[in-house]
C-alpha cells in the first residue's frame, strides 16, 4: 500500500513538474515578447474564441486594421505594413496560447489523477487554488496589456512586474508541493542553515523584482557601462522624482541603480551562503542543490553585465530572464531539502 502510494505521489509530482517546465516556458516567451516590443500586438481579448490566428489575407487585413487604432501604432510604428505586422503578433500570439496549452495540462491531469484516487478529495483545495491562480494570471496579463492601450503605449512597470511575480508564484507553488510528493516530510525538525536558506531566497525574490522594473521601464538602455554608471559610481538624479519614493519605481536611473546593487549583493551573498555552508553536514540533495545555487549566480551576474554592457540584445536578455528563474528554483530547492525530509 505505501509502494502504491509513493507510486501515485511520484505520477502526481512529475505532471506537476511538467507544468512548472510549462511555466518557465512561458515567463521566458513573455520576455522576448517583451523585448521584441510584440505585447501590444493583439488589442482584443477572447480568452475562448481566440484560440486561431487569422488565415487568409482578408482576416490578416481585419488584425491589422484593429492594431492601426492602438496608440502603439499611431504613435511608435505608423510606418509598420502588415508584413511587418505579422513577425509581431506571432510572438503575443505563441504566449496566449501557450497560456491556454498550460490550462488544459494542469485541468485534464487533474481530473484524471482525482479520478483515480491519485489525488484525494482532501488535497483537491490546494490543486484548485493552483488552476484559479493560473486564470487570475490570464486577467492580470490582459489587465497589463490594457495600460498600454491606452495614450501611452507603453505597459505599466507595475502591472508588468505584477505579472511577473505572479508567475514566480504559481510556479513556486506547483514546484513545491510536486517536491513534497516526492520528498516526505520527516519531522518538524529544520536544518539550522533553513532561516538563512529562506533569507537567501527572499533576497533573491526581491532581486527578481527590481528587475521586472527595470524591464518595465527598459532602464537597461540607459547608462550601458559596468561598473560606473555616465563615469560615477553613484550617477546624478537618482532623486530626481517627487515624492521620493516614486524614484524607486519610476526613475528609469534610480531603478537600474537598486537593481544593479541588488544583483551583486546577491551574488556576494550567494559566494559566501556557499563557502560557511559546506563546512556544515547537510542532507544530500541540498549539498547538490548548494554547488547549483553558485553556478547559477556565477551565470546570472555574467549575464546581466554582459545584456546590459551591449545594449539589452534579445537572446541575452531572454537568458538572463530565464537565468533569474533557474537561480530561483535552486533556491527554493534548497529551502525544501533544509525544512526536514527523509531523503
């Protein structure tokens, strides 16, 4: 009986994982969404009856003729022709239904999986909760998509940032119940290295954050050198913006500036987390999981100086977007091995 239900966990864990890998999938085509400026592409909104693109020159004309009317194009890309139009929208259009795609892996799994008893009824609430943040993320990346709709095109950072932690979220969520299937909780004792685990990880989170504001803002293109910012380690108008708080959030110099301080505080911090805590006895997986946690902010660091010194190119920029989550993971499998398991 336990065999069968350690068989049944690991099924339940794997489809969860799947979904995670779903999920990366799509922060990362958000990105270049993002940075190939693709996300104000599609003006309308049919969660169901969107699922086809249009098919023939006539519906391609229609498409076409509805992002005319969008300030994007009356005001960025009025000289664009529908060719152009085309490359654009594929983008927008890949993230939607990869959206819709990653819905009917997580439902028809389910409802298998509880079908069969795989997952019980008293387990169903924390499965749901994950399918309805799933559709919350679908409105909140609409409701993004309308702030650029409107005089400025351009989406709000915050509501960009807003979709992208969300995201984090979900992904955070699925990838650590699918962790605890696979990894039993021992007991309720922690390692003693898990509170510095979890700070490491909020640091981390906060990290992540600061960037989606500097990609909201494409704070990236301004002062494109390392480490000095214009020739000065700490540039001038940092506090240009009144009250003082909205230079945290809306002054393109003061945003690049924290998150270029955040990043490399993590990554020292990250360097030291690793050279005190593998003097330590730690489980197994989470020694593995620490040697991981380096590499990956080794990278993270790399690739953020070298998008940022050549001026954000796509390919850069989406790797260290999809860096950023791996970093995340890591850690977050780390802070999963520390709180006590059997293996």
């Amino acid at each position: 009986m336990i065999e069968a239900n350690n068989t049944n966990n690991r099924r339940v864990a794997t489809w969860l994982l799947l979904c995670c890998a779903l999920v990366f999938a799509m922060v990362v085509l958000g990105g270049v969404t993002r940075l190939t400026g693709s996300g104000l592409s599609m003006v309308d909104w049919r969660p169901i009856m969107g699922v086809l693109p249009p098919m023939s020159d006539t519906e391609w004309a229609a498409t076409f003729a509805q992002y005319r009317e969008s300030p994007e194009f009356q005001k960025i890309n009025y000289d664009m022709e529908v060719h152009d139009f085309k490359r654009i929208f594929w983008y927008e259009y890949l993230h939607r239904l990869l959206g819709r795609a990653i819905g009917l892996a997580f439902l028809i799994p389910f409802l298998f999986f509880s079908a069969r008893g795989y997952i019980r009824g008293h387990e169903w609430p924390k499965y749901l909760l994950m399918f309805v943040l799933g559709g919350m993320q679908g409105v909140l990346g609409w409701y993004m998509v309308k702030s650029g709709l409107v005089d400025n095109p351009h989406v709000s950072q915050y509501r960009l940032t807003a979709h992208l932690v969300a995201a984090f979220i979900i992904y955070a969520y699925m990838f650590w119940v699918a962790m605890s299937l696979l990894f039993r909780h021992a007991d309720g004792d922690r390692h003693h290295w898990y509170t510095k685990t979890l700070g490491l990880t909020t640091l981390v989170t906060i990290t992540v954050i600061s960037g989606g504001f500097v990609a909201g803002l494409k704070a990236g293109l301004v002062y494109n050198t390392f480490p000095l910012m214009g020739g000065q380690l700490i540039p001038p108008g940092l506090f240009a913006l009144d009250p003082a708080w909205r230079n945290m959030f809306e002054n393109v110099v003061t945003v690049q500036f924290n998150h270029r301080v955040l990043a490399i505080t993590t990554f020292f911090v990250v360097v030291l987390y690793w050279y005190f805590a593998r003097a330590h006895a730690l489980p197994p997986r989470a020694r593995i999981g620490l040697h991981i946690v380096l590499v990956l902010a080794l990278a993270q660091v790399t690739l953020g100086i070298s998008t940022l010194v050549m001026h954000v190119p796509v390919p850069l920029a989406a790797t260290h977007q999809a860096t950023a989550l791996l970093l995340f993971t890591a850690a977050l499998y780390l802070c999963h091995a520390l709180r006590g398991t059997k293996r």
